[in-house]
C-alpha cells in the first residue's frame, strides 16, 4: 500500500507539509527565509494579532465575506434549484456556462470588472456610466461573480440526489409547494448550503487581488495584509503569523465540512 501510494505522500511533503512546517517555524522563531542567522525561538510576532491594522483587516474581511455568501445564497439557491428541476435539453449547457468562468484566469475577469467600473468603459457605447471603483460596491460584485459557482454547485450536488418519492409524499399529504420547500427541500438541502457557505465564505476572506484593484488600494483585506507584510516590508513572520491563523482556519472549515458531507460529494 506504502509503494502504491508513494506519489501522493511524496506530493502532500513538498507542497503541504514541508511549507506548512516552514511557515511554523517563521511564526515562533527568528528564523527568516530572507537573512541568515542563528535561530531561536520567540513570540514577538503574535503581536501583530492585536495591532490595528491587522483588527481592521480582520473586520473588513468578515463584512466582505458576510456579504458575498448572503448574495451568493440568495442568488445561488434558486440557481441550483432550477438546475436540479430542469428536464430541459440544454441543461449540460447550463451548468457549462457556470463551469467555464472557473477555469479562466482569475486575475483577467478581476481587471475587466475594473475597466468596466471606471466612469470610460465600453459600457459608454450603450449609453451606461459607472463609477464604482474604490467602492464596496465595486468589491462585492466583483466577488460574487467569481465566487457564486463555489455556492452554486454544492447546493445544486444535494438538490439533484434528492429522492423524489419524498416529494411525492408530500403532495399526497396534500402539502402546497411552499410547505413542501419548506418542510422538505430546504431541510434535506442544509448540507449543500452550509458547503456552499463555509466554500464561499472561506476565499472571500482571504483574496488580495480582487480588493486591491476594484478598491483602488483603499480596502485591506487580510490577504492583502499578508502581501503588504510580504512584499513592501519584510515581516515575513509577521505575514506568517496570519498565513498560519487562516491555514488552522481552512482546516476548521474542512472538519466542519466532514460532519455534513463525509463522502465529499459536494466539495467543488
């Protein structure tokens, strides 16, 4: 089995383990990527878990998160309910058109919504303005666009397996079709939403490109703190303080996720 399985383990070494040991050390020690030196260990770093800046950044990431899964939920749910419903022949199509934005660069549909939130933009031609740059606005659409799949399919995963029987016993006891969403559907859907939640919720926290261009630099998420501490000053163990925060956070949310979907069937 050990022989079989080596690739994976060699795999999960390099890009999980090995990482995650290095950001450990960077936190508790004065070990640094950057310098050499002796290393020892210390906390100083856990300080920045109660600057201002780093409370601000945390704050802002929950509003934003908070958000974007409320949209994405109302949005999504009857999104994937239509889907699960649906006997149309272009139903694979459907569900296409919401794959595809996925597997395009991030990065490029962030910078087009930039173009297009700018008072010039193409959208001049139809007779449409914006100014949204620099605005919650302009982050909270850009987010649920790139984000709604991640509640879509989750939800649409446990909508599709539902028996059908179930609903037919709720229409012979004469339940109306609200009472039969409401007292069937919905509940038999919670596991599918919570995924949709906790998988929407988690990335929406810790983005850094989105914000910095559709904000103008005005918003700082925690991903953006994480590259400010990274890329303009230095504090690597500072940054690695927080990286290891929102990892332990990632494993949370995978735990939470076990006790409503063991199988993994609706992790996108």
């Amino acid at each position: 089995m050990f022989k079989k399985a080596w690739p994976l383990r060699l795999w999960l070494s390099i890009f999980i383990v090995i990482p995650a040991l290095l950001l450990t050390l960077s936190a508790f020690s004065s070990y640094s990527i950057l310098r050499d030196g002796p290393v020892r260990f210390e906390l100083d770093a856990l300080s920045v878990l109660t600057s201002d800046v780093f409370i601000q950044a945390f704050l802002a990431s929950l509003k934003f998160a908070g958000y974007v899964t409320l949209v994405s939920l109302l949005i999504g749910y009857p999104v994937a309910y239509y889907l699960s419903q649906s006997k149309s022949p272009y139903k694979r199509l459907y569900i296409l058109a919401l794959i595809i934005p996925v597997w395009s660069n991030m990065l490029l549909r962030i910078i087009a919504f930039e173009k297009l939130f700018y008072p010039d933009s193409i959208l001049n031609t139809l007779g449409i303005r914006l100014d949204l740059i620099g605005t919650d606005l302009a982050i909270v659409i850009g987010m649920t666009s790139i984000y709604l799949p991640f509640m879509i399919f989750p939800i649409y995963a446990v909508l599709e397996k539902l028996d059908g029987r179930l609903l037919e016993a709720a229409y012979d006891l004469y339940a109306n079709p609200f009472k039969r969403f409401l007292y069937v559907i919905l509940p038999l859907s919670t596991g599918g939403i919570i995924s949709g939640v906790l998988m929407t919720a988690l990335p929406a926290m810790t983005t850094f490109a989105l914000p910095e261009r559709l904000s103008a630099g005005n918003t700082i998420l925690l991903g953006n703190l994480i590259e400010n501490y990274v890329m303009r000053t230095a504090q690597i163990d500072f940054a690695s303080v927080i990286a290891l925060g929102l990892l332990l956070l990632m494993i949370g949310v995978y735990r939470v996720l076990l006790r409503f979907d063991a199988e993994g069937e609706t992790l996108v």
